[in-house]
C-alpha cells in the first residue's frame, strides 16, 4: 500500500475531484456522468419496455434513497444487518489476518459503512494506518459517511469513488494497491440476477491480486415468513424506498406516475431462493 499521505487524483473524462481534505486524508472521485439523467432516461426506457419491466438496483439509492435504506438497516424485521455485524464482531480479527501484508480495505457499495468499523477496527489493531477504499452510486452517502469515518479515526485515509460497481471496478483495476480485503455485503449480490452475479464477480476477479482476499455476505434460506417480513416491514420504510424511484423517476424525467395506485409487496420465490415482487399479467 502506498505511504504517501496524499492520495491521487484520476485524470479521466467525466471523471472529477468532489472533495479534498487539507490534510491529504479524503479525496471522493466522482465517476457518476455530469449529467446522470441521460443514462437514467435510457435505462429506464428499456427497463419499462423489458419483460418483465425492471430498474437497475442503483438508481434506488439516490439521496432520499440511500437514507431510507440506512433506515431500513435499523428496522426489528430487517434482520440481516444485525446477523452480519455479529459475524463481523466474532470473526473481525481472522478475517482481518486472512490476507498478509500491510493491507488496503476496498467495499463495493459501502453506503454509510456502519458496519465496515468493525473491520477498520480489527485492521488498525494489526497495522499503524489504513487506506478505506469505498465505492458507491451515491456521492452524498460517501461524503458523509467518509466525514464520520475520519472523525473517529484518525489513522484512516480514505479515497473514495462515486460510480456504479462496474465504473469503479474498471477504474480501480488501472491502479496498484497492496495485499487487499475486498467487501461485498448486506446479500447485495441478490440485486443481479446469474448472469450480472457472474459479470460482477469476473470484475472482481480481475482487481484483486494473489493473496487478495473478498469477504462476501449473502443471506441463507429459511422460514418464509422471516425473509417476507424483513421486505415488508409494518412501518412501510421498504414501500418507501421502492416507491421512490418512481417519484425519481416523476422529479428527474417529468414522469407521470401516481405513487398512489401502486402498492409495495415481497414475496420469497421458494424454487429461485429468493423475494420477488409480484409480476403483472
């Protein structure tokens, strides 16, 4: 890993400096287009027009977004980050042991990185600095959760990139780093259906080196009524964060949806492993 206190800048098209901190600790690359309502625009066009319709995971996590998803971690039904802070708890210093070396820590989908504390905990207990590498869609959450993350620890740098997983795949896969621990949790792999996993999983493959480690977090089956009432939660947090893409979709392309005549529903797919929302005929 490098040991220079300030991190680089990417020269790159499209690509620009958000945030710098005078003390070299926090830069956030901004690899989101200039004009992100082009691709949007696009995206949603084919979606709709898809059998069955679709959006992409992240245009779920704008600003609004990505709160109510911060909210919805905090939820009694929402069980799964509660199961993967104890792991973390448990097992952080063997995970932290797993790769040698002076080591960098890289999270796909960082968010507000709650979690990912008690790995930087368990890594500065080993070594005398950190690099935090996160990468997420929201340059909001990076900037916030980055700000919180220095405040409490000192010996951390953190270069961040605002970019979806396959931009800051590529961008990260044009850089040298040390012996690295890779993070993908919160079961957001089940965003991709098989052949998007895969592609991902390539991407990932081809950044990380030979002793490189990644700690993956997926859900495991069980009781149907568990997995349903951890996607629809009484207070209606997860209805919310679904249903705003649509009042994204109203505020950023003139859409002309009525949030009213649409209702939230999760169902698990027991012959896929997996909760669905119900299709339309």
């Amino acid at each position: 890993m490098a040991q220079t206190q300030q991190a680089p800048h990417l020269a790159h098209p499209g690509d620009y400096l958000r945030d710098r901190r005078p003390d070299g600790r926090l830069v956030i690359h901004n690899l989101v287009k200039r004009d992100p309502r082009t691709g949007l625009a696009e995206d949603v066009r084919n979606g709709l027009t898809a059998h069955p319709k679709r959006f992409l995971p992240k245009y779920f996590y704008d600003d609004l977004g990505s709160q109510l998803f911060d909210a919805i971690c905090l939820l009694p039904e929402y069980y799964l980050t509660r199961a993967e802070n104890e792991i973390l708890e448990r097992y952080g210093d063997e995970i932290a042991a797993s790769v040698g070396g002076h080591k960098t820590l890289l999270e796909m989908g960082s968010g507000s990185a709650s979690k990912t504390r008690l790995l930087i905990e368990a890594l500065l207990r080993e070594q005398t600095e950190l690099l935090f590498i996160p990468v997420d869609i929201s340059a909001t959450a990076l900037e916030n959760s980055s700000r919180i993350l220095l405040q409490s620890y000192p010996r951390l740098r953190i270069e961040a990139y605002a970019a979806d997983y396959f931009a800051g795949l590529a961008e990260l896969g044009k850089k040298h780093r040390g012996p690295t621990l890779a993070l993908f949790l919160g079961s957001n792999i089940s965003n991709f259906d098989l052949e998007e996993a895969l592609r991902f999983l390539r991407a990932m493959r081809d950044v990380l080196n030979r002793g490189d480690a990644l700690l993956l977090g997926a859900d495991l089956k069980k009781d149907p009524a568990i997995l349903e009432a951890a996607y629809n939660d009484a207070l209606g947090v997860t209805s919310a964060f679904n249903l705003n893409v649509l009042a994204r979709i109203n505020r950023e392309l003139k859409g002309t949806f009525d949030l009213r005549a649409f209702r939230h529903r999760a169902f698990y797919n027991e012959a896929m492993g997996r909760i669905e929302q119900p299709r339309q005929p």
